[in-house]
C-alpha cells in the first residue's frame, strides 16, 4: 500500500531523526520545508521568514513529483503545527490514492532544535499545535 506519512512536530522533538531512521537509509524520499533553508553543500541552515511561502511550495512540489513516481513510502518532515499546513497533502493522497499517516512527534528524549529557536518561540508554537481527535 503507498503511504504518505507526515511527521510532525515543535522544533526539537525529533522528526528529522525519526524521518531518517524510517527511510531505510535512503530507500524512500524525505521532503520536508527547511530543505529549502539548507545549504546544499555546507548543510548550513539559514531561516528567512519572507521566503517561508516559497518553502511550503517547494515541498508540495517535491511530494508529488514523488507521488508521481508511485514510490511506496514518502515521508514529509514539518512542524504542522496549524491543520491547514497537512491539508494540501491530504489533497495529494487523495489525488494519487496514497494512505496518509499522520505521526506526532514529541520530545520526551530531551533533544535541541538545531535551527535557533528560542523557547519562547516554541511556547507560542505549543499553544497553536493541535491533536485532532475523531
């Protein structure tokens, strides 16, 4: 069964680690915002909150060129802190008749986000995080 599985979670908890443990050492493809921030050479990371839109896009457009291909497992890395950010990936599945998996990622192993967040910021970030129930 194709999956689309998002991982989310506040900066921190551990998604990239998770993303990169799943994807059987490169086997399936790992799409996620900050690709967009990271030096392609260096792996430095560099946030320009202007260029966040042109972020979210890119990854959307990385998905389906993926789903496109039929691969069995592809994993998103994102915060999804707000419903609205999953939605579009839900559309996708949907269009291409993937499963979707929706993984909540906490941080209970006590790890640091590697992007400079501040705690105060990801306070905020935890009050508008929402667990949706059926």
């Amino acid at each position: 069964m194709p999956s689309l599985i998002l991982l989310r979670g506040l900066p921190g908890s551990g998604k990239t680690t998770l993303a990169n443990l799943l994807n059987e050492e490169g086997k399936y493809p790992i799409h996620s915002i900050d690709s967009y921030f990271t030096d392609a050479t260096t792996g430095a990371y560099n946030f320009e909150f202007d260029k966040n839109h042109l972020a979210y896009k890119q990854c959307e457009e990385q998905t389906e060129q993926s789903l496109k291909q039929g691969i069995e497992k592809i994993f998103i890395d994102n915060t999804f802190t707000l419903e609205w950010e999953m939605e579009p990936y839900f559309k996708l599945a949907s269009k291409y008749t993937y499963s979707i998996f929706v993984l909540t990622v906490e941080n209970r192993r006590g790890g640091k986000n590697t992007h400079h967040i501040s705690d105060e910021q990801i306070q905020k970030m935890a009050v508008k995080y929402k667990v949706v129930l059926f």
